[in-house]
C-alpha cells in the first residue's frame, strides 16, 4: 500500500470547511499544517484509510459516533486512530466528495438480461425528476471495450440518455467456448475491474461502485491442474484488486438480478471469504465478483426483480460514513495480508475487510 493519508489530508484542508475531528497530536500536527506546506509522513512505511459505515440495531445510520467510539484491529493489534472524517448525504452544509459508479456488465449476462438491466438502471436515472443526490458515472462494460463516461454528473437524464445511446453489445466471448472461453471473460472482467480502480484512485474522495451482474464464473481449481505460476498469478491479482479497490476508496457492491444458471448456489462465495495470506492458498474463486465485494466493505444483491430498488438500497450507505485512518502498528512485511476489523461496540460496521502490505 502506498501512503496515501497525505493525499487525503490535503484534500480536506481548513479552507474546505468540511470538520475533521482529530485523535492524536501526530494527525492535528500534520493536518493543520496540509494548507502551508507539505504534509509529514506519519511513518515511513504507510498509512491506511478506511471508508467504513455503522447502522444501529434497527438499520439505521449511526451519525453520533466520536473518534473515541471505534476500535481497530490490524492483524489482531489494537491501532491508534490519527484522524476521523464524517461524511455523507446526511451533513448539512459542505460534505466531503463522493461518487456513485453504476457499471452495467454485459460480458457475463445474455442480451435479454442486459436490456432489462438497462431499462431498469434508466428508470433510476429518470427517477427524482433526473435530479441525482449523488455525482454519478456510468460504466458500460463489453466484450470488446469499457466505455467509461468521463464526468460524474447529478443530471441522471443526461446519465439515461448516454445509455440509450450506446450500442447493444455482442458477445465475441461466446458461453459455449466452455472453461477456456469462462477463463477468458473472467480475466477480461477483472483487468476492467483493475483499470476502474485506477482511474477512480485519481478522483477525490469516497465511491460506491454497484457492478450489475451475476459475475464471471468461480472457476474453481478443481477443473483444471493449476502450475506454481497460475497460483502466483492469481495470488497476485488478489493482491492487486484488494488494495486497488482499498486505495481508490471504493466500496464495490454487486446486485446480481435473476439468475441466468438455474440451480445456482447463491452461498458458494462464503466459501472464499478468507483472503489467501500467500499463493498456495490461492483459489480462482477468490476473484468472485461477490467476494471482492464483500472484502472491499460492500453489499451482495442477489436474485433480484428490482434492479432500481437495489441501487436505492446500496446507495443508502451514502447517507453517512466515517473515514478513519491510522497507521499499523505491526511489522510491514512483503506479501502479508492484514486483516482488519472496526467495531463500536454497539453497530453494525461495514469495512473493509484487510489489505496486503508491500506486494512483490
């Protein structure tokens, strides 16, 4: 992981008017003086912010917490907390930046299934008059290209009409190419995954990308002998997507409308919600769609009829969140997974669920 908490304090300097409640010396030191000069590095190795969001135990957001409510583990070692931001739709006045990112895949669903997703992702575009809470993009993903809508906008008719414009995708990946046709979609799909995690890291603040699909197929090992080098390229690509999609501040939701596969275990993903700490352990269902979802702090969505019902419900982790950011206290060794875990002690906290320190 690179350090990034510089980054983010000069993004919420004083003159932004966005009020940042500081934990420690260290981070007033460092975050008062953003707007002047260079800020310090807290350490030399790296820092680590979390986009995290606390529900009470009837649903509902939790905007009272105080820096002094969260508790953090990394690896099982209690952190220190530098610096605490709220955010979202729920703060009167200046609120930090935030984007929706709604990616319509049409690699891994037929054709019928893409034009009732679009019908319906239009239908939330047009709804609220076309007038959006959020800055919005829009990511239409083929088997050829990922058309990538430039500008976030809160004009969702201007949003609609993009969609409508764009042509009906045709599959060159064909579902009948069997395992090494499922192989290579599912590598198109992650590349594409990987390239939207690096152009969002370029944009400020926090983004909830809702990726509608039933995603690639969990290639499972069993299928086929995997070598040393598959293992390590999957481990890696692993590596590369946690902390991508951690570094971008993205929290990746997946909203899988009706199965296509009928018999479809809609469980089998928990099996791979153990992040591999080294390439042995790697498994190409580690790169499900629903798995990196979940890692990254974000919701799986399945089965739904209700495509623009689910995007109102995902969006709803807008309303309020928390960043936090601290600085392991634990040795940083290459390749080691942290797993991390915030609690309050009183709410459900979604978060992200670890990142690899200094991958080679």
């Amino acid at each position: 992981m690179r350090n990034y908490l510089a980054k983010w304090t000069k993004s919420i300097a004083p003159q932004s008017a966005i009020a940042v409640i500081l934990c420690a010396a260290a981070g007033r030191a460092a975050l008062s003086q953003a707007s002047n000069q260079p800020t310090p590095q807290v350490r030399t190795q790296h820092s680590i912010l979390l986009d995290v969001t606390a529900t009470d135990p009837n649903g509902k957001p939790d905007t009272t917490l105080n820096p002094f409510d969260f508790h953090i583990l990394d690896n099982g070692a209690p952190q220190k907390l530098l610096a605490m931001q709220k955010g979202g739709l729920s703060l009167a006045g200046a609120r930090p930046p935030m984007e929706m990112v709604i990616v319509l895949d049409a690699v891994n669903c037929s054709f019928v299934k893409m034009q009732l997703e679009r019908q319906d992702v239009e239908n939330f575009l047009h709804s609220r008059g076309g007038k959006l809470p959020i800055p919005t993009r829009i990511v239409i993903l083929t088997d050829t290209k990922m058309d990538v809508l430039p500008e976030a906008s809160q004009d969702g008719n201007a949003l609609a009409k993009f969609i409508e414009q764009a042509p009906n995708p045709v599959h060159s990946l064909r579902f009948e190419a069997g395992y090494y046709g499922e192989m290579d979609r599912a590598t198109w799909s992650l590349d594409h995954l990987s390239k939207l995690a690096t152009l969002e890291a370029r944009q400020p603040g926090r983004k909830l990308v809702i990726w509608i699909s039933h995603g690639w197929h969990p290639l499972a090992r069993d299928y086929l002998a995997m070598s040393k080098e598959d293992l390590e390229r999957d481990f890696r690509m692993v590596e590369t997507l946690t902390d991508g999609l951690l570094e971008a501040r993205i929290t990746l939701d997946s909203i899988d409308p009706i199965l296509d596969l009928p018999g479809e275990n809609l469980t089998y993903y928990r099996t791979f919600l153990k992040p591999p700490k080294r390439y042995e352990e790697a498994d190409t269902p580690d790169l499900m769609l629903q798995v990196l979802a979940t890692h990254s702090g974000g919701d799986v969505l399945q089965e739904s009829t209700n495509i623009q019902g689910e995007i109102e419900q995902a969006m709803r982790a807008m309303d309020a969140w928390y960043t936090l950011a601290y600085t392991p206290s634990s040795p940083i060794e290459p390749n080691q997974f942290h797993a991390v875990s915030v609690n309050t002690g009183k709410d459900v906290v979604h978060a992200p669920m670890g990142y690899y320190s200094q991958p080679q």
